[in-house]
C-alpha cells in the first residue's frame, strides 16, 4: 500500500523515510502573496512544483531527513526598460536539511552550509515553495530582449531647436534699463 502525502499537510519524516516524491500543478491565485506580485492578468498562470524526501545515513549518528525541492513560474510583470508586459520566468530548485526543532536549526544555522527547518508532521510544502519563488522575484523586471526597439535618448530631436527658437524673457527687461549719465 502507497501511503499518500497531502503538500499543505507533509509528515516530512514519514516523507523522507518513504523516499516517497509529489508533485503538482497549482493556480497562481493559490498562491496568494505571490499572486499579489503579478502585474498583469494571471489567469492560465501556473506554478509547477515536486518534491522529493531523502534519509541520508550519517556514520555514528541518526539518518538526516532531506527534502529537495523545485518550482517554476512565469509571472506576469511590467518590464521597466519598455514598459510593456513581460513573463518573468521564475525557478527554484532548493534542498533543505531539517531538525528535531526550531532552537536546534538556530543553533546550528551559522555552521552550517545548508539550509534548516524544524522537523513538523504538518509541514506545509507550498508556503515553503511559495516564499522560495518570492525570494526569487527581480529587482527590477525586464525582458531579456525588449519587443520593441526602446528609445534611449533624454529628449526628443527638435528639442534643442525649440529652445533656440525662443526669446530670452530677459532681453526686454535689459532694455528698460536706465543708464546713469558719466559725470
């Protein structure tokens, strides 16, 4: 018998021991602090994820409990170069090592080269993918290349010319001038 594994309530050791793997295919919309980074409809957005669970034996010591993560998106953005709309193409592909407890993956944080989570039997996988995929998001997005060619100039060509074409507002002032007569 296959025991199931439900994502928003992951036994994580249970997981790991049955080196058991999910995955899936969610709506943006179930995703919702990602779906509030869209710019754009999001409808049809997808998220695809899978997870796989790994007890690695260590010699004098208990098994680790591994989980390996992966996730992809195209998000909806508004590329800051031609401000057209733009898929941003997010993906992460992560391990997370995890720990009898929260105090135990804070101590051992600063030695240690992966990441650690406390060990949960109501782990929820998709908020954990969800502020993976966040934390992926771009600083300022941008198409790879713009769609159409972006105009890279401060000012238009006739601008220059408009300026000359004006008359300085203080030339009629310089002619009200009173000149004082030379003693």
């Amino acid at each position: 018998m296959t025991k199931e594994f439900s994502p928003e309530r992951l036994d994580v050791k249970a997981f790991a021991q049955a080196q058991a793997h999910i995955e899936g295919q969610d709506p943006l919309s179930q995703f919702k602090r990602l779906a509030l980074e869209a710019q754009g409809p999001h409808d049809g957005v997808h998220v695809r994820w899978a997870a796989e669970g790994e007890l690695r034996a260590e010699a004098g010591a208990e098994p680790q409990v591994w989980l390996h993560l992966q996730g992809e998106t195209d998000l909806p953005m508004i590329c800051q170069r031609c401000l057209t709309p733009a898929p941003i193409a997010l993906d992460v592909e992560r391990s997370f090592r995890f720990v009898a407890d929260e105090a135990t993956a804070e101590a051992l944080d600063d030695e240690s080269e992966e990441d650690l989570l406390a060990l949960s039997k109501e782990f929820n996988l998709l908020e954990l993918l969800e502020d993976e995929l966040l934390m992926e998001l771009p600083v300022v997005p941008l198409h790879d290349v713009c769609p159409e060619a972006v105009p890279l100039a401060s000012s238009d060509e006739d601008f220059e010319q408009a300026n000359s074409e004006k008359p300085n507002p203080f030339a009629a002032l310089a002619g009200l001038r009173i000149s004082k007569p030379k003693p």
